[in-house]
C-alpha cells in the first residue's frame, strides 16, 4: 500500500494529511505548536489519535518517540558517524511482550530515497520521490505484510524527515521550527 505525504513547505504550523493511493485522507499529522519539545499526533481519518510522535530535547544523538497509550512503541535515533548510509536506527518495543527489535534507515534521507528496513535485510517500508514530479511530494509504500503496522512505518517516516531538516537547518514539516 502506497501513502502519499505532501510537505507544506511554506505553511504555518505544522499539520498535513497523509493520503491513501486512492487520494483519500488516510492520515492527519497534527502539529502541537504550543508544547515545549516539538510533538506531533498522527491521526486517522476519523480523527483518533494512533500514535503521538516526540522530539527529545535532551541527549547525546537527535531522538524521537512513538507512543501509543502512553507507551512507547520505537525510539528513532541519528547517529553520530553514519556508515555506508545507515543514517537512523529505530528500535522498535513490542507493548505486549516486552520484546524488541531493530530497525535501520538506509539510503538517502537527504533526497527521500530510503527504506526502512529489519536487521535481515527485509524492506518494510520504501520512501521515495521519484514517484512524483512535485518537490515538497514524497510516498511512503508499505512492502511488509507483518510486523510493525502502517500507522509506525508512517510516524518513523515522519520522525527521519524532521530529524533531518535539524540536521540540515532547513525548514520543518509545515514550516516551523
């Protein structure tokens, strides 16, 4: 399945919607201006929060959160020295069991042209541009059938692309920042 997220470059505040490859609104990412470290809702269409999404404000490397019930769910983290494009890691909590796992960002976050991927090397998620002639238009198509579900792959994507622009110092999802 193929979901499409349209960056607001020039817009204030920093909410979107993230549609289905049909057009229709799947997602809201709903932008909490007003909070002291950046945070994020990702919302379904019929406006229930799924997944709350944090920057951390202290730390050794850029981090954020995804939580859902007050859980966290995965941690994404930039690393410090990236090598051969591994740029991210994601280690991602099963709330049921306890039990982890790790995820890897690889590819090129810069440009979005990156999957995320399981420690074997199975792609779960491709994030791409070159689906699109637009410039602020990226998809994120979901390949694996098990393991973390849409609504994570989704809030991880998120989660890289305002990691990067800190890195980067250009503008934010929405614009802010």
């Amino acid at each position: 399945m193929r979901y499409l997220v349209r960056e607001r470059l020039f817009a204030i505040g920093d909410d979107f919607w993230i549609e289905d490859e049909n057009g229709a609104s799947a997602f809201f990412v709903d932008g909490k201006a007003l909070h002291l470290r950046q945070t994020f809702d990702l919302k379904d269409a019929t406006g229930e929060t799924v997944t709350v999404i944090r920057r951390r404000i202290f730390g050794w490397r850029p981090t954020m959160t995804v939580e859902h019930g007050g859980a966290v769910l995965a941690t994404v983290r930039k690393k410090r020295l990236p090598l051969f494009g591994d740029r991210f890691t994601v280690s991602v909590t099963d709330v049921t069991t306890g039990l982890g796992t790790e995820l890897t960002v690889r590819g090129n976050v810069l440009d979005k042209e990156y999957d995320i991927q399981r420690s074997d090397g199975e792609t779960l998620a491709r994030i791409s541009r070159k689906w699109f002639r637009l410039r602020d238009t990226y998809a994120v198509e979901i390949e694996g059938r098990e393991g973390p579900g849409v609504p994570l792959l989704l809030s991880v994507a998120v989660c890289v692309d305002v990691l990067e622009r800190l890195g980067s110092r250009r503008p934010m999802i929405g614009g802010g920042e």
